[in-house]
C-alpha cells in the first residue's frame, strides 16, 4: 500500500494487514468520526476493480451483513463501490478464526467449545429467523477468542432460504458455490438452499474442531464432492475417545 493510498474516504489504514486473499484485503482502519470502536476494511485489489462480479458480491455481503443484528454476527457500517475504490466498513474483532485455534491452540479450543457451540447457534438460528442461509459455514468463517465470544462472518454465498414451492419445484442454483470439505449435498446437486444446508455445514464443522479432521477426505476433489453425497459420515468417537454417544448423535443428526 503506497502512501497516496492509505487513506480512503477518511478512513486511514494502519500497517495491519488482516487478510488477504485473490481479489480482497482486510486491514484495519481508523474511523475518520473518532469513533472507540476498532474497524477493519475489506478493500478490493485494483485487479478486482474491473471485474463486475466482485463489486456485485461485495455488495450483496454488505446487504446481509446489514440487515441482521446479532452480538455473534459480524457488524458492517458502511459499503462504498466507486470507479477509484470498493470496499465495506465492518466490525474489527481482534480474535483468530476457528481454522487458525486449530492449528495453534487446538487444546484450549475444546476448553471453551461449550460457549463456542452455544454461540455458533444462536447466530445461525438469528439468521435462519431472519430468512437467510449462510452457505459457507466452515472455521475459516468463524471467528472466536480466548472467553468464547464469537463473530460469524463472510455472507458473500448467501441467500434466502427456500420456501415450500421453491423446494417443491426444485428451483436451486445452477452454478455449485461454497467450500469443498464443509459443502451439502444438496448444494451439489443443485437443489434450494434451506436451513438444513447450514445445518450439514455446522456438522462437519463440528466434527473437524473436535477430531482435527473433516469427515471426508478424498483423493480427489471429485471424489471429496462423492463422498459427501454417498458417503455415510463416521462417528466422532472414533478419532476422539472423549466424545460422549450423545454428541456422537448429534454430529451424525446434522450429517
């Protein structure tokens, strides 16, 4: 980021780069109001610029991220798509995504996975009220720190929940979006969208936090897609000899 770049519509971009990924970054700003809440950006790179796909999705992110209010979702205050700048104002919730705890502190995630499941509930269930499925749920999307206060985020797949004549008629998307390990099988096969497609995402999350592995891991990216439409999923205990039968039961409900 050069210096006549590092201020955008008066908000100022500090040396914190959160993320970064093919068509966006993620760095914190300070709030041009002088407002005490921290704030991050996600800035489209000037290669995404040109694409009408990207500006569309930013904007459809800010869309649901505004219309739901939730203390475990993800806060946006501002999009802004010009021809110089794209980019949405959101929340900065200085805590690693589930992903990341994994990896690092893997142990002292199953210390709070209680408060952590507990909250992943509550804002699918907010959403899911509110007529929206999320469709990328997966650790990567879920941020939590060290006391289990959570944040959900990243709504750029997400759609209306199908009604009753849409799931009737079959009415679902002709292009296969979302994450390969976390996908539902009705997302593969093109059927609507519902809360249920969320609720198999939440399960192979579940199951990846409490074992260290996916349920399915294939050969293939082919043969990962097969396994979760054919495949039945394996109980958690058997990686983890500290999963009781009642979570056992759980897992495998929303598989």
């Amino acid at each position: 980021m050069s210096d006549g770049e590092n201020t955008i519509d008066g908000y100022q971009l500090t040396n914190n780069l959160i993320a970064a990924g093919n068509a966006s970054e993620i760095w914190e700003v300070v709030d041009p109001s002088g407002g005490s809440q921290p704030l991050c950006m996600k800035l489209l790179l000037p290669a995404a610029m040109d694409n009408a796909d990207a500006k569309a999705i930013l904007k459809h992110e800010a869309k649901v991220a505004k219309a739901l209010d939730h203390p475990s979702i993800i806060k946006v205050h501002k999009v802004s798509v010009t021809k110089k700048h794209a980019y949405l104002v959101m929340d900065y919730f200085r805590a690693p995504n589930l992903k990341a705890q994994l990896s690092n502190d893997r142990p002292g995630l199953h210390s709070r996975f209680r408060k952590v499941f507990e909250a992943i509930c509550l804002a699918l269930g907010y959403m899911h009220e509110k007529g929206w499925v999320h469709r990328d749920l997966k650790p990567d999307n879920i941020l939590a720190n060290k006391v289990g206060e959570l944040r959900l985020i990243d709504f750029s797949l997400s759609v209306k929940s199908a009604g009753g004549l849409a799931k009737l008629l079959g009415s679902g998307s002709k292009v296969v979006q979302g994450t390969r390990t976390y996908i539902a099988p009705e997302t593969l096969l093109k059927k609507p969208s519902t809360t249920q497609t969320d609720m198999y995402s939440l399960g192979v999350t579940i199951f990846e936090v409490l074992t260290g592995n996916p349920p399915f891991r294939g050969m293939s990216p082919a043969e990962l897609l097969r396994m979760h439409v054919q495949e039945p999923a394996p109980n958690m205990s058997f990686y983890n000899d500290n999963i009781t039968p009642e979570m056992d039961r759980l897992v495998a409900r929303l598989l």
